[in-house]
C-alpha cells in the first residue's frame, strides 16, 4: 500500500485501516503458477479468481523430475526440490491445500543366485 497521511490524526489512521482491510478482503486477479521458477507460466487464470479450483501440474513436475535442472531447483541426496511461484496481479489470497503426491518406487527383480 502506498498511501501515507500527512498527518497523525485518528481519522487518517482509520482510514488506512479500512484501506488495509478492503485489500486484504479483495480477490486476486489474473493468478499464475510457475512450476521451476522458470519465469514460464504453467497454468494461469484469467479475471477474479473467486472459486476453487482442482488443478494437476504432475507433467510438468515429472518433466522437471527426471533432471532436477530448473531454474531455482535444489538436487540434494536424490532429493530435487522444485518451487513454485504463485502469482497475482492484485493482492488477494490465493490458499494453497490438499496436496496429494504419489510416488512410485521401480520394481527390481532379484535373481536367487
């Protein structure tokens, strides 16, 4: 916010209180999300982002699995760690729940010698 009273008076502050609270109560607009930090847009959502919305990006995790080599991304110990950036054009809150991520190990064959 960049609104700043010229003066200390009770008025101003309230004013810039409800200012704060109207931002805050708002709703974002035109969200993204770039998986990799990779300044490449993966999924976005054009206008007020008002809903819930269930979204699947594994493609594009799996893509960047496979060399850990993202901009941004952490290889430690076969452990890549991949950011994700959301974003908006207007402040708003944008919640982030229910994260499901499946794994499967590959199967190895042992041969009883």
């Amino acid at each position: 916010m960049f609104w700043e009273p010229t003066d200390t008076t009770t008025e101003h502050a309230i004013a810039r209180k409800i200012d704060s609270f109207y931002h805050a109560k708002s709703y974002p607009e035109n969200t993204a999300i770039d998986i990799g930090n990779n300044s490449e847009i993966n999924l976005d959502y054009p206008g007020v982002f008002n809903t819930t919305e269930t979204i699947s990006f594994k493609d594009e995790l799996n893509e960047i699995l496979k060399h850990c080599n993202c901009c941004g991304c952490v290889n430690e110990q076969a452990a890549c760690q991949i950011p994700l950036v959301f974003h908006s054009d207007t402040e708003g809150i944008i919640k982030i729940s229910d994260i499901v991520i499946f794994y499967a190990f590959p199967v190895l064959f042992l041969r009883p010698q």
